[in-house]
C-alpha cells in the first residue's frame, strides 16, 4: 500500500515513516525543509515540495497511486502564532486546502490529520477528554480547530474518512538512536533541558513557578514520540478496516511538573541544572492532562516508551551523538 507523509522529515513524521517502513507500507514524503530535515529521511520516496503550491502536491498524486495520508507538515510554535497569526493561517490553512483538494480530485479517501490538545483551549476538567468543549486561545490552536471543522464537513460532504490525533507533548527519540528532536529554534522542555546539560544552551528558563500546583510549576503529560507514532499506523489501519472517521486524544493521563521533568533529567544524566525562573508564558494553564482511554479501547494502543525515564533516556542518548 502507498501512503503520503506531508511533513516526513520533521520530528513525528520522521518516526511515523521509520514504522510505516517496518509495517512494509511504501512511503512517500513531502517536505519543504523549512523545519524538516534530510538526515531525519530513513527510507521511502522523498519529494521536496510545498503545499501552498497546488501544482506541486497535485502532481505527486497524479505520478503515484497514493491510498492514504499522513498529515503532519504544519508550523507548530504557539508564541510565534501569537506574533503573526496570519503566518499560521496562511500556512497551515491554505496548505490543508490544498492536500484535501488533490485527495478528492485523485479519490484518496483516508486522512490521519496530526491535530493538538491546543483546541481545547483552558481545561475545565482534567484529564481531558474528546468532548470537552472546543476553545483555543492562540491562533496555532485556532489553526487545528478549524481544520478539524473541514473535515467534519468532508467526510458529510465527499465521504472523506479521516481520524484526528490530539496530542500535546511529544518527547524522546527513536529507540534504535536514528532519530530525534531537533527544531530551531526549540522550544520544548525536554530537549532544551538536555542542551543545557550539554551546554549547548545557556538560557534555559523554567517559566513560572508560582501556578497552584504542588512545587509551583506546570504539571503536563509526555508521550514518547514512538508510542506517538505507532498510534498513527493504528490509526490508519482502523479507519481503512471500520471505514468511520473519528477523533483521539494521545495521551499518557500521567501528568508531570517542569520540576519532576528536570529532577528525572538529572538522575538520568548524572549532571546538575542551574535552576533560573522567569514569567508565565502567554495562555500557559498550570495543568494540561489528557485522557488517552477511547484511543485505548479504539486502536488497542499501549504505550510502550512513554515512561518519563525512559522518554528523556532515548532522547539524552540521541543528543549527545547528534548536537
């Protein structure tokens, strides 16, 4: 079976290609290397291309009998997306629009969309569960929401079947050590903790320690980005074999402090974090957990490398090779 993966050299993407191969499907990637990069790129067809192009993505379908997409190409930095919004719906909008226009002119029918826990906006109950009430509060997260509005319409509109990844915090490196986390500039906690240690980054930061948590900062679930992306094959292959389109959360139900995070990080490393606290970020809530049950009971999706131990022990033993 030939599948699509927009944004295939990218952190997810990358990993979800590497399984995709293993499980014997054909790969082809589509990627404008704005934040993807060629090392990250194990396998498969790889096309350089953009999706704000129509010409380019429409002729990737008509050289190739693609049956299904991945979709993971998209800007992802919620601060940026408060700076210049029309960046983020202009890109992830109109890029979207174009992907879903060339899968019904060629009748591709299935869509794994990589959507966030970002729609959801201020939690009003923890975990999060899939029908929770629907409010982002940064336009990154307005960028998902509406996407998944579109394709609610597609699938009532052009029988276009499609399951939604909800997802927050994507962590760690592929097991094997041929893959990992490497964004510019990066902004997730773990692997700027990792930088720090290695001394790659002197600015590390904690933002916030004064929410109303136990130690005073952030309380967030991590998902190893392998678990991440088995959950995407088993996506792909639930929706082909129940043919219904469907929305999940990943996530571990597991939450930990920015605290917990760099304590873990330095039993594992051996070394010492110089502590520095600065301002809350804009839309920060203390505490982000969501329920991963229906994707449980849905996929039959275990979590194998989600334990945070082993999350920062894959991604430290991939960035003192690779930084």
């Amino acid at each position: 079976m030939k599948v699509l993966v927009t944004g295939g050299a990218g952190y997810i993407g990358s990993h979800t290609v590497k399984e995709l191969l293993k499980k014997g499907y054909e790969v082809i990637i589509f990627d404008n290397f704005t934040s993807g990069h060629e090392d990250l790129v194990g396998g498969g067809l790889l096309v350089r291309g953009d999706l704000r192009s129509r010409e380019e993505i429409q002729a990737v379908f008509e050289q190739n009998q693609i049956e299904a997409v991945l979709h993971f190409a998209a800007l992802i930095q919620v601060g940026e997306s408060y700076v210049n919004p029309q960046k983020y719906y202009l890109h992830n909008l109109i890029s979207s629009l174009n992907l879903l226009e060339a899968m019904l002119k060629y009748r591709v029918k299935y869509f794994i969309f990589s959507s966030s826990a970002a729609v959801y906006g201020v939690p009003q109950k923890i975990p999060l569960e899939e029908d929770h009430p629907l409010n982002p509060i940064n336009p990154y997260g307005m960028t998902k929401f509406m996407l998944e509005r579109i394709l609610q319409d597609y699938d009532r509109a052009y029988n276009l079947k499609y399951v939604s990844l909800r997802y927050f915090n994507a962590a760690g490196a592929d097991p094997e050590g041929q893959l990992g986390e490497k964004h510019n500039p990066e902004t997730h906690l773990i692997p700027n903790i990792l930088l720090h240690l290695l001394r790659k980054k002197e600015d590390f930061q904690i933002y916030g320690g004064d929410f109303p948590t136990p130690d005073g900062t952030a309380i967030r679930d991590y998902i190893h980005v392998t678990d991440l992306a088995r959950a995407h094959l088993l996506a792909l292959e639930r929706l082909m074999n129940e043919d219904r389109s469907q929305i999940l959360n990943l996530g571990s139900s597991q939450g930990y402090s920015v605290l917990e995070v760099i304590r873990t990080a330095e039993k594992v490393t051996g070394k010492k974090v110089k502590l520095e606290f600065g301002p809350r970020r804009q839309g920060d809530v203390p505490v982000l957990l969501a329920s991963s049950h229906k994707a449980e009971s849905w996929l039959g999706w275990k979590r194998e490398f989600s334990e945070l131990e082993v999350i920062i022990e894959t991604a430290w033993k991939w960035h003192q090779k690779n930084r």
